[in-house]
C-alpha cells in the first residue's frame, strides 16, 4: 500500500486548477489543415478507422495534440480541445477529424468484443441493470466518477469525447483526481486504505466469451510506475448483486470513503462540454463523470458524444 502523499500536478483539487492547465486552442492555422483535410477526404472518402494522421500534411495539429498528450503524461492529466467546427461539416466528417487527432495522441483500439473501436454515447432509453450488458452512458442517469472499462484485464490508457450535441439541460461533465482522493484517505481514513487495494467484483457488461465468468476480480489501487485507480461502483454494486452476495462490511466502509470524498466540491472540475470540444483524460489517474441529464424531445436534436478509447500497448483489439 502506498504510504506517502503523493505530490506533483497529478494531485490537484478545484483550488489549484487554471484554464490554462487543461485547454488546449486550435489556432487558425490548425483550423485551416482541418478545414484542407476535410475536403479531401470529402473528395476521397474510406471508412474512418483506416485513416492515419501519416496520410495528410497537419504539423499545426500534431503540435496541438503534442501539447495535450504532455499535458495526460506529466500535467493535471485531462486536456480540453477547443475546437473542432463541427457545424461546417457532417458527423461523418468530424468523426474522422477527431480520429486523426486522437491518433496523434495514442492509438485507438476496441471498445468491444466485437471490435467497435468508435462508440457513440447518447440515451437509448435503456436500463442499465445488473448483468444487462447495458452501460450506464447508454442511459441519461447520473454518472459517478470512474475510470473506463474497470471490467478488464487492460483498460485503456486515455479517454477521447468529442461533443457533438448537449442535452437540453443537465449533462455537465466533471472530472477529479483518484491522486488526491487517496491523499484524502491516507490522511482521513488510512485504516481503511488496504482494503482499496485487495479485489472487489466488477459486472462485466457481457463483454466476454462463451465459458468465461461474467464478473471480474480486481482492487480499486495498485501501485505501479505510480499510483493507478480502477474504480467504478456501478459496475462493483453489479458485479456483488449477479453473484448473489452483499460487499463485506470493511469494502462497504471503504468504498462509502471514496464516495465521500468524491462529494466535496473542492475535488473535482466541473464544464458544460460545448459542440466541436474534445476532451482527453487520462483513464487511470483521473476519474470522470457527468450529471443526469434531460433530453430534447426531438431525436435528431439528442445529446450526442463520440467515444474514442486509446492505448498505446498490447492489441487493439478489446481484450489488449
């Protein structure tokens, strides 16, 4: 268990945060190879996921995506892309510009079995239920803070959104740092820390073979090249219900600590993601959330963010 506070930019709250920690402009001559890659892929159409950054002239851009991918390693680890124009172009189009702009970043890969590698996050008006395969950002409820995909054996390193449409209202996008979330229970609740870093049960979503479990086995903290956070309480209060048993009393008080923590206003950052904003966090230090949200009743109108998961190790595809 980790014994120490950890210190650096990695451990932030509300207080020690600036626009200029996280934003990231694209300025005119950005826009401007956005805008010659647009036409030309208009001219020259094939499907997005083959498309490489190496194949177009963007030396702005990859400079942008340079800035951000510091800003994930060594900084306050989550970046604001400000912004793509979303509205000169189709989603098609955008959904390619902010592929070759991910991909600067780090490569995409699945985000299922099945080798979906881009998701689309809207309601569907389903229920995320224990072992419904359903997640919860298929749904407009509450989000708490969590890392992507803690189901797995290897998670992906960031976590890209593009904003292509709000809510009518509600949606609000927050992030928080699980370094300073430790820091808070080894000084408020150290007691309660080992138990962070043995394994709780995670709902796998039903991203799994045939003959293979449908819960995963895996603690919250371990400490690697530096403290990584695997955490999501949906998917833990799921995976204890499908196995038919309550969390033990200690992971009870332990995770009623996290969720505690994850309630102080000065812990997190909240922003109403604006259209053509992208946001980049690193999955494994920070934790992110949204709020329940409201929808326009009119279809084409709904909220609409496209998800891109990115790792720079093992395969790409779902199971690394």
């Amino acid at each position: 268990m980790l014994q120490h506070q950890i210190v650096g930019p990695s451990a932030w709250k509300r207080a020690d945060i600036r626009t200029e920690h996280y934003r990231v402009w694209l300025d005119a001559a950005s826009l401007d190879e956005i805008r010659r890659v647009v036409d030309e892929i208009r001219a020259h159409p094939l499907p997005t996921i083959i498309r490489s950054p190496a194949d177009f002239d963007m030396p702005n851009c990859h400079a942008a995506m340079a800035e951000v991918r510091s800003i994930l390693k060594e900084g306050v680890r989550f970046a604001v892309v400000d912004r793509l124009p979303v509205e000169e172009m189709s989603q098609d189009e955008a959904e390619t510009i902010y592929w070759l702009l991910a991909s600067m970043v780090a490569r995409p890969v699945a985000q299922k079995l099945d080798g979906t590698m881009i998701y689309n996050v809207w309601d569907t008006g389903k229920q995320a239920l224990p072992g419904s395969g359903v997640r919860p950002d298929s749904t407009n409820i509450e989000i708490r803070f969590h890392i992507d995909n803690a189901y797995n054996t290897t998670p992906p390193e960031y976590v890209g959104l593009l904003c292509l449409q709000t809510a009518k209202s509600g949606g609000v996008s927050r992030v928080l740092s699980f370094h300073s979330v430790h820091n808070r229970l080894l000084a408020q609740h150290k007691e309660l820390l080992p138990r962070l870093y043995r394994p709780f049960w995670f709902d796998r979503q039903r991203e799994f073979f045939d003959g293979e479990p449908d819960t995963f086995f895996a603690p919250v903290f371990e400490e690697r090249d530096e403290l990584r956070a695997r955490f999501s309480v949906h998917q833990i209060n799921s995976g204890y219900a499908m196995r038919g048993e309550p969390v033990d009393n200690e992971g009870t008080a332990a995770l009623a600590a996290m969720l505690e923590a994850f309630e102080d206003p000065e812990m997190a950052v909240d922003f109403a993601f604006q259209p053509g904003e992208i946001q980049f966090v690193d999955n494994r230090t920070l934790g992110h959330s949204r709020t329940e949200f409201e929808d326009w009743p009119e279809p084409e109108r709904r909220r609409h963010l496209i998800r891109l998961w990115l790792r720079d190790h093992g395969r790409r595809a779902y199971t690394g």
